[in-house]
C-alpha cells in the first residue's frame, strides 16, 4: 500500500481501538466522512504512512476490507450533491441560487441601497469584496473590517446571506464571523495555507477556479478545505486564462457541465470575471445554467461607470432582474 487507501470497519466495531492499532504500526488516519453514521466508519489512510502489508490490516480487528482510494478526493466526492449554507439549499435539483453584488464593498450607504435591491429581486446572496485582491498594488483594495460590518448589516437589513472574501488565514476568522459562505478567490486557490484556515473555521466554502488551475487541482483544493474543518465545499467557476484576450477569461463550461453533471458537485458560475463585459453577462448565465450550475454569482452595481472596481462588467439591478426572472 502507496497510495491513499480507505480502511472499512465492520458493522458495531470498536472504531477506536481500530484507530489506535493503525497508528501503532505508523499509519496515518482520518475519517473519510466528518460527520453521520458513516463518520468512524471509512477511514482514510495517508499517502505517507507507513507501508503494511494489507493482510496485517485485515487481521485487526474490526476491519472489514482494505482498499485503495479510487480518487485524489475522497472527501469531496463523499459530499452531498445539496449542501446548506445557513438553511439555504445550493445543488442539483434545487431553485438555482443567486449571489449579485458590487465587486468592492465601497461604502454603506452603496451596499444598503443595492441589498434593497437585490432582496427584492429575489437574490440570496449578497456578495462584495471587503479585502480585495488586485493585481495593481495602486488599485483600491477594499475597506476591511469596516467593510464587512456594512456588508452584514446590509444583507440582514433585507433577509440576505452574505459571501465575501478571505484574502489570508489572519483573517479568515473575522471574515466566518460575518459571512455565510466564506470565498477563497482565483488567485488563492493554491495558497494551502489559506485553505487551512478557511477550511478551520467551520464554514462553508465557496472556492473559486484558479485562473490557471486544472479542474483535478481545483477538486484538489477543495479537499483540503474539507480536511481542514469545512463542512462542505461549493465551486466556482469563473474563467480561466487562455491565449486568446478577446473576452477577459474563457469561461469553462466544459467543466462545469462536468462538475455538475458526472460529479454531482454544487457549481456556482460567476459570468462577471469569466467575460468581463456587462453586455456578455445574460448569455453567458443562461448558458451556464443550461450546462448545470446549481447558481449564477453576478456584479451588480447601482451605477458601474464610478465603480471603484470592474466597473465594466458590472451589471446595473435592472438588468439583473431580467435575469433572474429567466433563471
Ligand atoms: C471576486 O469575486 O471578487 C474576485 C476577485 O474574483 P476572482 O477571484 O474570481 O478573480
Ligand atoms: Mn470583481
């Protein structure tokens, strides 16, 4: 045995004392699922532990069958194909899900009157940046804390869950304490460390593709946030780079029919950084949908000409409603 394996205990066997006879011939376990009845009965066996004949495993007592894990992330595909955010269902079967909101959390006044809006559209989520990642170091970075104080207080105002991002594991924590859905964005898909600590939290995730990052790297990295403490997982595909810069990103389609349809994995589509023109946002949603996305994540802005930032792919709320009213 190499590779990661899962160990399935017998029905009413002492999962403990299981546990504990692994770890004494040097293996390193965890429970393949983190909760229900299920919980203490896979178990997953690390790629580093030590290498033991699999009949001494058989022997222990207790164990069932000893086998290797068909896949890189197991964790993920034990999840549920419908997950809850705060009593909100996301995945296949269910209403889609709609998250709408400016980029940046620019100021409380903005994001109050825009929550106003969005409830009454029959949006979900609120969304808006409180940390900003910007590949500028000149361009406006967000109002922090501060921001996501407005931002809670806007989406509770009207009935809204909030997702927002984490920009690094210090603030991880004061990020869960205010969102729903915590967001690790594009250019963090690969941070570990973020990963981690989001992952500590306890909240549910919305990981966001790297722009550069193969789907098996992004199921990857959805893994680690449910190893982590992550009660569950949901995708975002949001383009990725290509050699082609006509439209801002390519949106994946491709893998979002993939995701949703052969993994039965919860995708949320975010046609704002995919295309990153206001006027290619409505098709590109329908489409997205029409492929199995369990929700659309737009920006929306009150007036995107003095947007603070992708004020150019920013929808205006009117135009989000004859959106939502064909989703
Ligand atoms: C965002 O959604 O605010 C964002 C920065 O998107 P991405 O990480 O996909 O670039
Ligand atoms: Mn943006």
């Amino acid at each position: 045995m190499g590779g990661l394996s899962v160990i399935t205990l017998r029905e009413g066997a002492d999962a403990e004392r299981v546990r504990r006879a692994l770890v004494g011939l040097g293996m390193w376990v965890s429970p393949l699922r983190a909760h229900g009845d299920e919980a203490s009965r896979q178990l997953l066996v690390h790629e580093y532990s030590a290498a033991v004949d699999p009949d001494r495993l058989l022997a222990i007592e207790g164990v069932a069958s000893v086998g290797e894990s068909a896949s890189a992330h197991p964790r993920l595909d034990a999840q549920a194909p419908v997950v809850e955010v705060s009593g909100h269902r996301i995945g296949a079967g269910e209403p889609t899900t709609w998250m709408a909101g400016p980029c940046s959390v620019e100021a409380e006044h903005q994001i109050g009157a825009l929550a106003a809006r969005l409830a009454g559209l029959g949006i979900h989520f609120l969304r808006g940046g409180a940390f900003k990642p910007r590949t500028s170091p000149y361009a406006f970075a967000g109002h922090g804390h501060e921001a996501l104080r407005w931002l809670r207080r806007a989406a509770d105002a009207h009935g809204l869950k909030v997702v927002t991002e984490a920009m690094d594991g210090e603030e991880a924590g004061a990020v869960a304490e205010v969102a729903d859905l915590v967001q690790v964005g594009s250019r963090n898909m690969h941070n570990y460390t973020l990963l981690r600590a989001v992952g500590r939290t306890g909240r549910p995730v919305l990981l966001k593709r790297g722009m550069a990052a193969t789907v098996e790297e992004w199921l990857q990295a959805a893994e680690h946030c449910l190893v982590h403490g992550a009660p569950s997982v949901v995708l975002c595909e949001r383009g990725i780079r290509s050699f082609d810069s006509c439209t801002r990103n390519v949106l994946d389609l491709g893998a979002v029919a993939l995701l949703a349809n052969v993994y039965h994995l919860p995708v949320i589509v975010d046609p704002s950084h995919g295309v990153g023109r206001r006027d290619l946002v409505a098709p590109l949603a329908r489409a997205a949908l029409a492929a199995g996305a369990a929700g659309i994540l737009v920006e929306t802005h009150d007036d995107p000409g003095s947007a603070l930032s992708d004020g150019p792919q920013a929808l205006l709320p009117e135009d989000l409603s004859a959106l939502v009213g064909r989703g």
